[in-house]
C-alpha cells in the first residue's frame, strides 16, 4: 500500500478545507491552543513510519489516556473489573451524569469520563505510585522516557473539575467508588494532561494494532484476548454519542480526547493518529474524522 502517496494527498484535500470545529474552551489552558495545527501519522507493521504536518509536535492527550489507564488495569485485574463497569456503549455525552442515577454507579463503559473515573479508582486502590505506573506504562509501550504532563493543563483542568467531582460523588454514594474523592479525581486530570505527539502516539498504539506486543522491542505488553477486548470497547464506545457515526463513516476502532487528537488502529496493519484540535459539536476532532474517513475511503481498506 502507497500510505505516504495516500496521506500526501489528505494533505493537500485539507489544504482547501474549511474547518468548522471549535477548540475546547472549558479548560481553559487548552483554549490556547493554534486551532490551524494539524497531524497525522500512521505507522504500519510491515512498512513503518509515514507522516505529515504537525506529527512531531505534542499535544493534550485527554481522553486518549482512557486507553492507557484501562490496558494498565486490565493487566492487573481480570473480569472482576468488569463487575464496577460495563461494555456498553452509551450514547450520551463523555462527561453525562444521567445513567449513573439509574443504574447503580455504575458506567456504561471505561471510556466515558465516569468509567475512567472508575478505572482511576481502581489504580489508586491497585498500584502504589499510580502516577507514575501509568507514565512507566506509557514510556514502555513507546520506548520514550521523556513522555511527561503537561503542568498548565494539569493545573488548568484542577481549577475546572466540578463535573468529574460530581461524578465521582454520585458513584462513591453508590459505593463503586472506594477511595479518597481528591486522589482518584488527582489521577484522572493527571492522566487527561499527558502529552504525546502523533508519532509517540501511533507508536503506543502499535500494541492495539499488533496483538498486545510493541513492534520496536516484540514485548508482549497484555495478553492477546484481552488486546480485542480493548479494541472491542474502543469500536463501540471510543467517541462517545459518536461512536455509531465514526464506525459508519472511518470503520476502526479507535479514540478521542478533546485535546483534538485521535488515536485508530487496523488490527494486524497499522496504528494511526491525527492531531486537529477543532472539535465538532460531540467533542470529536472535526479535520481528524475526515481525514482518518478519507484514509480507509482511499486504501479501501477497514476492518469491515
Ligand atoms: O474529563 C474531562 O473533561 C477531560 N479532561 C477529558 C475529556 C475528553 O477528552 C473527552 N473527549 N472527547
């Protein structure tokens, strides 16, 4: 496959399209952000690296992180996990409260901001220096020990947290919430402030896309079943009440945050990543959704 003929020519597709999304304004420090940088990266199993614009450059991760945290806890713990949270999807809004009321604390999946609450609360109770696990976690699936927080956004996104809290609360009074509220929300911002670019990116992604070992090192990082329950999850509930719409329109499992960046793998061929932060109305990448749409349109090539 031509990727880097298929990718330059995303590119110049880009170049003459108008970018209707809106940066993330809630936190503020990610408000700041040049809305015009774009990225993308894929790397292939068989071909490696192809890539263009802002790929080097790191960003806000967000959401994305939601992966991580739930790789490290599914390698610690095995489906006793999946008793504090479901694999559904739930088409509702990543920060919603509202199914939680009604369904016991309990999340509709770990990729929603109150199942990666969950997951983080699992950590605290698991791990002895959580923070730091996940950055090692990271720096090992990467082989990049430089991979660190962002502090601004960290300390940003402290000062604007009412709704994690309110999460959190309403899951501690359902008791699916163990520790200490400040520490697991503490964890969760941490997480969500990590900055990685497309390339680091689709290089930690490279274990979703290869059956759970890193391509640089073939360390098997997670068992392989538990790798297609990652990716199972990521399909259906990675973009949250837009996860039927990017399934329809790219057919890949795969991740946002609202940092603007997006994280997909084809399993068995390659790792992806897009870097624009403009949001859509759903808080999904509005120029990443294209161009990962355009990328599967013109490899014809999906997992479908
Ligand atoms: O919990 C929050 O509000 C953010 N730090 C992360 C949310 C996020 O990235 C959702 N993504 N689309």
């Amino acid at each position: 496959m031509q990727y880097q003929k298929i990718l330059d020519t995303i590119k110049e597709e880009l170049s003459t399209k108008q970018n209707k999304g809106k940066v993330a304004s809630y936190i503020p420090e990610l408000a700041k952000v040049d809305p015009n940088k774009f990225g993308m990266h894929l790397y292939c199993i068989n071909s490696g690296h192809y890539g263009f614009g802002n790929e080097e450059e790191q960003f806000s991760i967000q959401s994305i992180s939601k992966v991580f945290s739930l790789t490290l806890a599914m390698s610690l713990l095995n489906d006793e996990l999946f008793e504090r949270v479901d694999v559904e999807p739930s088409g509702d809004p990543f920060n919603s409260l509202v199914q939680l009321e009604y369904e016991n604390g309990i999340p509709r999946n770990p990729l929603i901001n109150s199942g990666a609450l969950v997951i983080a609360d699992i950590l605290v109770s698991t791990l002895d220096n959580p923070k730091k696990q996940l950055l090692d976690f990271i720096h090992e699936i990467t082989g990049n020990t430089g991979i660190n927080i962002n502090l601004k956004v960290f300390n940003s996104e402290k000062k604007y947290s009412n709704r994690n809290a309110s999460l959190l609360h309403l899951m501690k009074s359902f008791g699916n919430v163990k520790n200490d509220i400040e520490t697991v929300l503490d964890l969760y911002i941490f997480q969500c402030s990590i900055a990685m670019s497309c390339k680091e990116l689709a290089t930690a992604f490279m274990v979703y896309a290869n059956s759970g070992r890193t391509l640089f090192d073939k360390k098997q990082i997670i068992s392989e079943r538990k790798i297609k329950r990652i990716n199972a999850i990521m399909q259906t509930c990675g973009f949250y009440d837009e996860a039927g719409e990017f399934s329809f329109r790219v057919g890949l499992p795969g991740k946002s945050g609202v940092g603007g960046g997006i994280a997909a793998i084809h399993p068995g061929q390659y790792a992806v990543t897009t870097w624009s932060p403009p949001l859509n109305p759903k808080g999904n990448s509005e120029l990443g959704m294209y161009a990962l749409e355009r990328l599967t349109t013109l490899t014809g090539f999906s997992i479908f």
